[in-house]
C-alpha cells in the first residue's frame, strides 16, 4: 500500500515548471543595451544629416543698446536652417557694420534685423539737421534712430536762451525732435590726468522744417541741449 501511495503522490503532484528559462541572464541585458545605443547613435546621425544647415551672423562680445556695431563685433556660426528667428546671413554683413543696436546683445548671440536700429522715414515737410553736442548736452546714454528728444535752448548757467539772430525772438527754443542717426566723435579736452574731458557726439534731428533754422542758431551756438522723450517703438 505504501508503494501505491507514493505512485499516487508522483501521480498526483503537480508539475513544477523551471523558471529558469524566464531570468534575464546579465549578458543578454548588455547585449540589448549595446544594440539600442548602436541603434540610436545611427538614427541621430542620420536625422542630423537631414537638418539643414546655414551660415549666420552672430555677435562675438556681449554689447549695449546704441553700440555701433563694428567689423570685430560680428562672427559667423552654423544654425538650422528653420530657425525660428529672423537671422541675418553672413552676406549681410557689410549691410549692418555701422549700424546701431536697439537692444543689447549677448556673446554668440545670432544677429536679426530686430535687434537693428532702422533709420527712420522723412515725414513730409520735416527736414534733418546735424549739431554736434558735447556730454552735458546729451544723455549720458547713446541715442537711437527713432528716439524722440526734446531740443532746448540752455546757457551755459542751464537758463533759458534766445540767440541772435533767432526765427521768433524772445521765445526760448523748445522742440520735439526724432533722431534721423548718431555717432560718437573724438573726445575733447581729454588727458590721461583729465578728470573733466567730454566726449562729442554728433546727431541728426529730425525736426519740422519751421524749426529747422532755429535748431541751428541755437546749435552753432552751442546752447542747445536734447533730452530723450520717448524711444522708438519695438
């Protein structure tokens, strides 16, 4: 009876499946690894095939709104080309050196036209007159193309003038003027001990062709002075 116990109980038990064929053994787990690595370094060099690439300006130096931009602050970088924003190609280099930035620039920041001040349209009946003022005559800031300033006929005390001859006398020049284009010149009176020297700056005003003369006798007088109103709009 006991032997035909122990058949029923090796009848009677249940199978035992190994699960050995189910472990992930450690090889098996690299090899995988391995094949999406390679799989994946395949698939991005051939995406990074299909993105097309042009050649942009960028900026080589962090710079400050009006700057004027120069020749060494310009270098050329690869970027998509669906980039998002509207870049200035290498070509249009020569088109923007001397021009003026309207914002500030980071280093390897690519150039776009809106970061260009843009010289303004001449307003029918208006007319450009050019002063050249000195650092107490301007803002301690550069202006930009679109700025509107107000011109103001000051005496070296900062009263109200009137030179001679002057359009309407006795009437103190006070005129809404918009920046036609600026420029630093040389310093004056400057010194390597000179604690009191001047930059000059010369700039083009816009201004109605009624107050034009009087822009310039103030000017030629050197008692006009400009402060900035409003800037251009972005």
């Amino acid at each position: 009876s006991s032997g035909q116990s122990g058949k029923k109980g090796s009848k009677g038990a249940p199978r035992l499946t190994s699960t050995s064929s189910y472990n992930r053994r450690p090889w098996q787990i690299g090899a995988a690894v391995a094949v999406i690595a390679v799989f994946g370094a395949a698939g991005a060099a051939i995406y990074s095939g299909t993105v097309h690439q042009t050649t942009a300006l960028a900026f080589s130096q962090p710079l400050q709104a009006g700057t004027v931009i120069t020749s060494s602050d310009l270098r050329t970088v690869s970027v998509p080309t669906d980039a998002h924003f509207a870049i200035l190609g290498s070509s249009s280099k020569n088109l923007i050196v001397g021009k003026q930035l309207s914002t500030a620039a980071f280093a390897n920041e690519p150039v776009n036209a809106g970061m260009i001040a843009q010289t303004p349209q001449l307003i029918s009946g208006d007319v450009v007159v050019g002063v050249t003022l000195t650092s107490n005559q301007i803002p301690s800031f550069p202006l930009i193309p679109g700025d509107v300033v107000q011109a103001t006929g000051v005496t070296t005390g900062g009263q109200a003038a009137v030179p001679a001859p002057s359009p309407t006398p006795g009437v103190p020049l006070d005129v809404n003027a918009t920046v036609y284009s600026y420029s630093s010149a040389s310093s004056s009176g400057a010194t390597s001990n000179s604690s009191n020297s001047q930059y000059q700056a010369v700039v083009s005003l816009e201004v109605p062709a009624s107050d034009a003369l009087a822009v310039q006798n103030y000017a030629s007088a050197n008692q006009i002075s400009l402060a900035l109103v409003s800037e251009p709009a972005p």
